[in-house]
C-alpha cells in the first residue's frame, strides 16, 4: 500500500518554509524602515541643533555689534567732545594776544577745527547709535531718517502711517532700523533710485513695511546668491536680521523701481517701555 502522506509532509514544509521567509522578509522590512525613520529623526534633530547654534550665533554677533557701536559712539563722544572743548579754550584764549593778526588767524584756525569736529562728531554718532531712533521711538526715528536724508541726498521721499507708536523691543527696532537703512543704501548706491515712499502699516498683530524706489531692477534672489558683489554683505545682514526678528521680506518689480515688503509679526505681551 502506497504511503501518501509524503508529497503532503514536502508541501506542508513547503508551505511553512515560504511562510517563515515571508515572516524574515517582512520583518526585515519594518526593520529598516523603523531604522531610517530613527535615523531620519536623528539628522532632523541634528540639523535643528545646529541651525538653533547658527541662530545663537548670528543673534550673539549682531547684538555684539550693536553693544559694540554704542560703546565706541560713546567713547568717540566723551573723546572727542573733550577736544572740543579744548578748541573752545584755545579759541577764547586767543582772545588775550595782543597781536591782531596772530590771534585772527588763531581764531580762524580754531573756528576751522571746531566747524570739522561738530560735523565729524555728529555723522560718527549718527552712524553708530541712531540718535532720532533712541530719542523719538521707531516710527518718528524711521520718518526723521528720511527727512534727513532728503536734505542730504537730494531725493524725494514720502512717509505714510497708521500708527504713532508701536510695541517694539529695542532689539527690533534697531534691527528694522537697520534693515531700512540698507535697503535705502543699496537703492541710492546701486540702483541710483531718486524718489522714495515708505509705509508702516500696523493690523492687529501684524507689521507691514512697503519700501518702493524707482532704482534700477533687480532680482532679489540673485542679489542672495552674488556674495561677491558690493553689495553682498549688506543683503547677507538684512537676511540675517530679518531670519532672527522671524519676519518675511517679499520683493516686487515694478514698471519702474522696485517694491519691498516687510511682514513682521508682533508680540503685543512685549513691554510698552521698549516703543
């Protein structure tokens, strides 16, 4: 009699063979795939690490910088307002020499260095510790640059605004300051823009800057990327301080000039000492 449970046994083993590769390959499978998952959230979380380092670094250099010029404007105040002052004694001391011509031209070198040293004093300071920026708040120290720079440059510019006041620590107001600044500057430098129209806009919680000039067009991506230029480091700053102050800059070629916007978010739970 033929035994024919052998065939059977051999597809049985068959069967339980396929079924514990199967198994093997399946769980092989949510192996690697937890494994690249792990090691996918391994680099997110690395690349987080270091950009969060990068972003304490690029946060620590700029406010470095800014102590940095208040310290040296202060410096170059107390310095140079002493020799001032100096200027001022030798200039009334020349008051006592009996020879007119001597003390004339005393008198006119004196008027002469302390004419130069006002000047220098006042643009030194300027450029290091925006006085109408500390003194008057953001948006007076915004309207009060362009004023001053109409008088200086030649060009026409107007301010527009909804608002008076606004909730800005002093870190955002130096930085926005910053940013206008440069963005004017590569316009007059570069773009050789002669009329300029600046608008603050404050709705709820959020701060919108139009700057529009009729310089010449650019690409603004195009401007990221050419490190080499003259104008390079200015953008890789206003990149930078924008990134840290978490806002957004959109630009907008016009039929003649350019329109940058600049959307910033506002915490209003900031201290209102800091306007």
């Amino acid at each position: 009699m033929v035994d024919n449970s052998y065939p059977q046994d051999v597809s049985f083993l068959i069967i339980t063979a396929t079924g514990l590769v199967g198994i093997l390959v399946l769980f092989f499978l949510v192996f690697i795939f937890y494994y690249q998952k792990k090691l996918f959230q391994q680099q997110h979380a690395k690349q987080l690490m270091e950009t969060q380092l990068q972003e304490q670094m690029l946060l620590g250099s700029i406010q470095g910088q800014e102590r940095e010029r208040a310290r040296l404007g202060q410096e170059i105040h107390d310095g140079l307002g002493a020799q001032l002052a100096s200027i001022k004694l030798m200039l009334e001391n020349s008051r006592s020499m009996e020879d007119m011509m001597l003390r004339n031209q005393a008198d006119e070198r004196a008027i002469e260095l302390l004419h130069d040293s006002l000047q220098e004093l006042r643009r030194t300071s300027q450029n290091l510790l925006p006085q109408p920026l500390t003194r008057f708040g953001f948006v007076k120290g915004i309207e009060n640059y362009f004023k001053q720079l109409t008088r200086t440059s030649g060009i026409t510019a107007s301010f527009h605004t909804n608002t008076s006041q606004l909730a800005l620590t002093a870190f955002q107001s130096l930085s926005l300051y910053r940013v206008i600044q440069e963005l004017t500057r590569n316009a007059l430098e570069h773009g050789k823009a002669r009329h300029f129209s600046l608008s603050l806009h404050l709705d709820c919680n959020i701060l919108k800057i139009i700057l529009e000039e009729d310089g010449q067009l650019y690409d603004w991506n195009n401007l990221k990327e050419n490190f080499l230029s003259s104008s390079g480091s200015g953008i890789t700053n206003i990149e930078t301080r924008l990134r840290l102050l978490s806002a957004n800059l959109t630009h907008e070629p016009l039929s003649k000039g350019n329109r940058v916007c600049i959307t910033l978010p506002l915490d209003f739970t900031n201290d209102d000492t800091h306007r």
